[in-house]
C-alpha cells in the first residue's frame, strides 16, 4: 500500500505570526490566511518563546548568510558568471 504524504509546516518565527495563525484556525483571519491552514499550523506549534516581531534584514547583512537572492536575481537574467560568483560566495561563508 503506498504511503500517504503528510503535510509539515515550519515552526513559527515570532509571537505576530501566531497570533495571525490562531485567529485563521478559529475562522478570524484579517490576512487572508484559510482557516484550513491556521489549524494545521496551530497543531504543529510547539509553543515556547519566540521574538515579537522578527527583525527586518539591514542594508548591511544584504547578500550575507544563507541568503540566496543574490543567485536566484542572476539565474532569472541568465547570467552565468554572476550565478558562479554568488555560489562561490555561499560556499566560502559555509
């Protein structure tokens, strides 16, 4: 018999999104989130304390970590050396 997929959710990253995902389980959402996906989320929740709000990147931190915008911007234009640059970039900060 084959197996059956289930869905996984990543775990909430501040208070404001699940506050936003409990008030689309209970069929209150002002976002447009489904009530269907409100609920999944709220059952994956492991709870414990998060930030309020996550913080917005700065000018600085701009192509740095694990960000990948850099090379998605450079395969939407088709250009192979920047594609090239960007990945040695990400290898090199591993």
């Amino acid at each position: 018999m084959p197996k059956l997929m289930t869905t996984r959710t990543d775990p909430p990253v501040s208070e404001a999104q699940r506050r936003a995902m409990r008030a689309a389980a209970g069929g209150h959402s002002t976002l447009g989130i489904p009530t269907k996906v409100g609920e999944e989320f709220s059952e994956a929740d492991p709870g414990g304390k998060l930030p309020e709000h996550v913080p917005s990147p700065s000018k600085d931190d701009a192509g740095r970590g694990d960000d990948c915008s850099g090379y998605m911007d450079a395969v939407r234009r088709g250009d192979s050396a920047g594609m090239a640059r960007h990945r040695e970039g990400m290898l090199r900060r591993r």
